[in-house]
C-alpha cells in the first residue's frame, strides 16, 4: 500500500478512536448523555440499557406513517429541496449582479456598502421578518437561504470579473465585441472559477442555514427532525441528526468541488 493512502486511512482512524474515547467519557461523567453504543443502537437497531428493543432509524429511512411522521431519508430530501431552492435563486440573482458590479466601478461604489452590511447577518436575525411577509415555511426558509447564501457568489463573482486582465479587454475592443461578447467570450471563461468558488460557499452555507430555519420554522426537514428529538428527550437521535448532517454537507462540499475543478481553466491546463 502507498505510504501516503495508508496515512490518509491510518491517522484518521486514530483520530476517529480518540474522538470515542472522549466522547465514552463524557457519557460516563453525564448522567444520560448518549455513548457511541447508544447512539449505534439508535441508528442500526438493538436492544438498549433498559432491556427495550429499539428500531433503528437507519433500519427505515423511507417509511411514511402521515404528512408529519417520515423516515430520515425524507426528512433530508425536504431539506434539501429548500437547499437547492433558495441556493439556485442565489445563483441567478447574484451571478449577473456580480458580473455587473465587476464591470463597473460605479456599481462597485452604490451596492458594496449594502452588501458589506448585509453580508454578516445572522440567518436567525431574518427568519422573524421573512416569516411575517410570507407566512409560509416553505417559504420562509428558501427565502432565508437565499438571503444569506447570495453574497459569497456576487463577492466572488465580481472579483473574477475584475481579475480579467486588461490586455483581453483591448483586444475585445479592437474586435469590436458587443457588451454581451465582452461578458460571454472574454469575461466569463476567466471569471468562472471564481464563480465555482462563489457558490461551493454558497451551497455550505445553504446547508447550515436550513438547520437553523427549520428548527425555528417546523415542517418536515432534518433541522425540525432533529429539534423534535430534542424535546422527545431522545438524545441518541440528536447526535444522528448531527452526524447526517455533517455527512450530507460533506457530500454537497465534495460534489461542489469537483464541478468547479471541472470548470477551472487553470486546473484543467495544469492536468
């Protein structure tokens, strides 16, 4: 085995064994907090410390027992219906705008203080307001997303288009490009990278916000899934929902990644 895939398999697993003996010892020093035994008997099924047979809730993802009673798989597929929702309005809307702000430094002048303010709110801080004008959950949580997933793509956008060197530009004017040449034939394939960039962050923090929006919110999804278990006392559940949802941001991350390598010219020349 290379020396180098060993390293990638062998140090994380040690990593992994501490991280099991830390958390048996808070188990041990907290009176109900879940150990990892628990928490595999809540995921896979067993019989628990009571002597009570558990179904695990990786033993069913599908079920559906009514509108409000589903398995885990589709309390993660609502979630990320939201997700993509609010993240692809964030892309439509904040890809043109960054794409416009790059090309003009009047532009740059009239929203940057706006989205320099914007830009650090909490998601949480939006939820009360975009709840009252929608009056939807739905609604409301894609709305959220899309208010704060929007500024790493036109942030990153606008710094791809600026980052497009002069000498193109020239050329484009000799050319005689049209606006719309300049953007698809000279801006574009220098700013997408940057672009990929943009929305790799943007998608992460789609994923963490819909966590928070649904816990505050209701409705079906893995966040309001979680802050059931919660009031359930059932606090094996909680470090499950944590754990998917760790595994599905990372899944997302990844995916994100190779999309954007796909698309760097830069990569691309240097394979």
């Amino acid at each position: 085995m290379n020396s180098e895939l060993a390293k990638k398999i062998v140090l994380p697993l040690l990593v992994f064994i501490v991280i099991l003996g830390i958390w048996s010892e808070i188990a041990h020093k907290i009176e109900d907090f879940p150990s990892p035994k628990d928490v595999y008997i809540a995921s896979f099924g067993g019989v628990n410390a009571d002597g009570e047979e558990i179904k695990g809730v990786l033993t069913d993802p599908f079920y559906v027992a009514n509108e409000d009673d589903k398995g885990i798989f589709w309390q993660i597929t609502n979630s990320l219906e939201r997700v993509f929702a609010g993240f692809i309005l964030a892309a439509i809307v904040g890809i043109p705008l960054g794409i416009f702000i790059g090309m003009s430094q009047n532009a740059f002048y009239a929203f940057d203080p706006f989205i320099q303010i914007l830009k650090p709110v909490s998601p949480l801080a939006w939820l009360p307001l975009l709840l009252y004008i929608f009056q939807d959950i739905n609604m409301t949580a894609i709305s959220t997303i899309f208010v704060t997933s929007i500024w790493p793509i036109i942030i990153n956008t606008s710094l791809g288009v600026k980052s497009v060197s002069e000498d193109y530009l020239n050329v484009a004017k000799v050319l005689r490009f049209t606006p719309l040449e300049n953007v698809f034939k000279i801006i574009l394939p220098v700013a997408v990278p940057y672009i990929f960039t943009g929305l790799r962050l943007s998608l992460g923090i789609a994923w963490l916000v819909i966590v928070a929006a649904e816990m505050l919110t209701g409705g079906i999804g893995i966040g309001f899934w979680i802050w059931d278990e919660y009031n359930n006392l059932n606090y094996p559940n909680i470090i499950i929902g944590i754990i998917l949802v760790g595994i599905v941001g990372y899944i997302l991350d990844v995916i994100m990644g190779k999309i954007a390598d796909f698309f760097d010219y830069r990569k691309r020349g240097a394979a």
